[in-house]
C-alpha cells in the first residue's frame, strides 16, 4: 500500500489480534488501538481517531455491528468486519452501519491488502455523496421556505382570470 492507514482492531481471539496486528505493520499500516472488547474500542477510539476500524462480528461485550455503530458515531469512520470462517452473518444488521467490507477469518494478507484501500476510497466518496444530498436539501428547505413566503403575499382563493 502506498499509504499508511491508522486502523483499530477490536478481537477477542489474542491468537487472531496477534495475527491482524503483525499483517498490518507488515503492510505499513499504524494499528493505533488494539482493544478485545467491543467497548474498550469505543472508548479508546475518541481519544485515538483512526481511518478504519477492524472488528470481530462477535465480542464477548457485544456484536461487531454494535462496535461499529457506537464508534463511529461521533466521527464517521469505515468498518471491516471480521467473522469467522463458515458462520453465517446476518447481512441486514450492518446496513445502518459503516461497515463496507466482511472479511472471513483467520484473515489472509492478500485480501487485507486488497480490501483496505478501496474500503476506505469507497467511503470517502460516500461521505462526498452523504455531503451533497445534505447540501441539496439545505437548498431544497431554502427554495421551499421562498415558495412559503409567497404563497402568504397572495390571496387563498384567488384566481387567475383569463382574457
């Protein structure tokens, strides 16, 4: 990777955290928190901000979708889950969340490597859209408030006449 990515890993597994942490100095990324539950992440994440959030789907505190949801609350952040091999997922949970990628473990280096960057591409640009839609309402409620105002210069029941 061309960049170097502050990422925090959340992983109850020491064996996997270990694993997780070693791949990712290897690829030049800071691991800036390295938490086994889900709410020492949240808690360390508004004193250490980072670029991605790597979670387990389940912690013995609470579920990665929970972890995901709570930490990025404050600062929008990406979020890769990390599941174990075979155990199904339920996909509708992570849709409020920011989580843009489910990695199976024991997690290769290759699919690291090849899911960090665009995790994170792809969240900017969906912040970009999140920012435009916001803006355009901003105009829309603008715009709206004009047609109000005009619709009180006018008459209620007056009608156009015509010749």
């Amino acid at each position: 990777m061309n960049k170097s990515f502050n990422i925090a890993i959340a992983d109850d597994n020491p064996q996997s955290l270990h694993s997780l942490y070693a791949d990712l100095r290897e690829m030049g990324c800071n691991v800036c928190i390295l938490a086994t539950c889900g709410r020492q992440l949240i808690d360390e994440i508004q004193e250490s901000p980072c670029d991605l959030i790597a979670v387990k789907d389940e912690l013995p505190d609470m579920s990665g979708t929970t972890v995901a949801l709570e930490a990025t609350k404050h600062r929008p952040v990406p979020a890769i889950l990390l599941k174990l091999r075979g155990v199904s997922h339920n996909s509708r949970a992570t849709e409020a969340t920011n989580i843009m990628a489910i990695l199976e473990e024991p997690v290769r280096k290759a699919d690291l490597v090849a899911t960090i960057p665009l995790v994170i591409q792809r969240f900017k640009e969906l912040e970009q859209h999140r920012q435009e839609v916001r803006e355009l309402a901003n105009l829309l409620d603008a715009l709206n408030g004009l047609d109000n105002n005009d619709d009180h210069r006018r008459p209620p029941h007056e009608e156009t006449k015509h010749i």
